[in-house]
C-alpha cells in the first residue's frame, strides 16, 4: 500500500514566494521536504523541510502554532570551477543567491534573504516570525555527503511561520 503525497500547504506558500521574489536561477528547484541524495543534474536543489511545530493557547479561544523550517540550498561546487582561483578556492554562489549586498551593505532583491523578508505575510494568518531565532543562515561544504561526485556547497537557513486558528474544542 502506498501512501498519497502530502503537498504542506505552508512550504507551498513559501514555495510561491520564493519563486516570485528569490534568486530567479532557483525557479523550478524547489521540492517539498528533506533530501538526501539529489541527482547531480539536479543541482541545485532547495529543499523546504519541517523541523518542528509548537502550539500554544494564543487566548481562550485561538491556538497559536509556531512551524519551524529548515531551507537547504545545495549548489552543485563543480560549476565554478571555471573561474578564477580565489573564487573557487572559497566559492561565493551560495553568498550571493542567499544575501547577496549592495556597496551599503542592503540586501539585493532576487536573493533567498530579501524574498523571506519582503513580506512576511505568506498568505491570511500565516507570516514568516523573525520575532523568536530570527533568520538563521549557515554555510558548508559537502565532500561526496550527498552522493558519490557530488562535491557541493550547501546553505542553510532556519525560521519560523506562525498561525493562529480557532481552538478545536471551542464549541
């Protein structure tokens, strides 16, 4: 028995925003949770994962859900290997398809960063939270972690969505 595949409709909305206002090289490589071998054909690959919920009572009368995301970025490293070598040697793209900056140090629009802040409302009663942890963005290497001859790049970023809903038990 197979099961049926679950589209969450929150990575959806994320996935929508992230399309219309994130770097336009990552449109179409966005998948809905955890991967851990993606094809190096594939690359890159964002995959938009759940790490965790909390509800709380928001009130007597609403439930206050605070859906915690986990977004890795896995950049295939191979393709800069045409340019120069201090490139290569500390490879950018990953910096700059998350927050690449102005000369003023501001965000540039079509970038991973900007796209999640832009609007943090993702759809009625659902907004990206940076009250708690923020947005948190970090960087590595993966030697072959995801899949032989895959030498990648991979970046992570960590917020939160909240919600509200009326409470199950009201009437």
């Amino acid at each position: 028995m197979s099961l049926a595949e679950y589209k969450d409709p929150i990575i959806t909305a994320l996935i929508e925003k992230l399309e219309a206002d994130g770097p336009p090289e990552l449109v179409g490589h966005y998948i809905y949770g955890d991967t851990l071998a993606p094809n190096k054909s594939d690359l890159p690959v964002v995959a938009i994962a759940r790490d965790g919920t909390i509800v709380q009572s928001d009130g007597t009368m609403q439930d206050r859900q605070t859906h915690s995301f986990v977004m890795s970025v896995i950049y295939d490293w191979t393709k800069d290997l045409d340019q120069s070598y201090d490139l290569v040697r500390g490879s950018t793209a990953l910096y700059r398809l998350f927050q690449e900056m102005n000369a003023d140090y501001s965000v540039k629009p079509k970038t991973i960063i900007y796209a999640l802040r832009k609007s943090q409302k993702l759809d009625t009663n659902l907004y990206i939270s940076i009250n708690d942890n923020g947005l948190q963005v970090d960087y590595g290497i993966g030697v072959e972690k995801r899949g032989t001859n895959i030498f990648s790049v991979e970046g992570i970023v960590r917020f939160n969505v909240e919600s509200t809903q009326q409470k199950p038990n009201l009437y």
